[in-house]
C-alpha cells in the first residue's frame, strides 16, 4: 500500500514537472513567436521602402524622360519658327508697318 502511494506520488511529481517543463516551453515559443513577428513586420516594412523608392525611380525616369522628349519638341519648333522667320521675316515685318502707318 505503501509502495502504491510512493508510486501515484511519485508520478504525481513528474506529472507537475513536464506541465512545468510544457508552460516554460510554451512561454519560450510565445517570447520567439512575438520576436518572429517583429522581425516578419521589420522585414514587410523594408520591402514596402523598397517598392515604394523603386516605383519612384520608375517614375521619376519616366518623367525625366517626358521632360528630354518635350524639350525635343521644343527645339524642333524652335528650329521651325526661326526657319519660317528667316524666310518670310522681312515680309512680316513690312506688313506689320504698313499696317501701322496705312491704319
């Protein structure tokens, strides 16, 4: 009878020590999920930066692209007007003052 007590205490005593040994592991895996999902949100946050600077290097090419293009443009109507000037300039400049003068 004796021997049966020191043996349901016996595996009494274990028994508190695995629930022991199981809440102290389940802290652990509660300290490591928390840390996890730090790192996890760090690491979403660097990926966003990263999306976002890289969307405004997409458009920011883009842009500077638009820009050479309309600049381009410019220099090819430039380019035209002085032609036009140079070959109808005088003429212009005639019927602007005989405007002026004949009213």
């Amino acid at each position: 009878m004796e021997n049966l007590l020191n043996e349901i205490l016996k595996v009494d005593k274990e028994a508190k020590q695995k629930l022991t040994e199981a809440e102290e592991y389940r802290r652990e895996q509660l300290v490591a999920l928390q840390s996890k999902k730090e790192e996890i949100e760090k690491e979403e946050i660097r990926n966003a930066i990263d999306a976002l600077l890289q969307k405004g290097e997409e458009r920011k090419s883009a842009g500077e692209k638009q820009l050479a293009d309309l600049a381009e443009s410019h220099k090819a109507a430039e380019a035209e007007m002085n032609k036009l000037y140079k070959q109808n300039g005088d003429q212009w400049v005639k019927r602007i003052v005989d405007g002026v003068i004949n009213g």
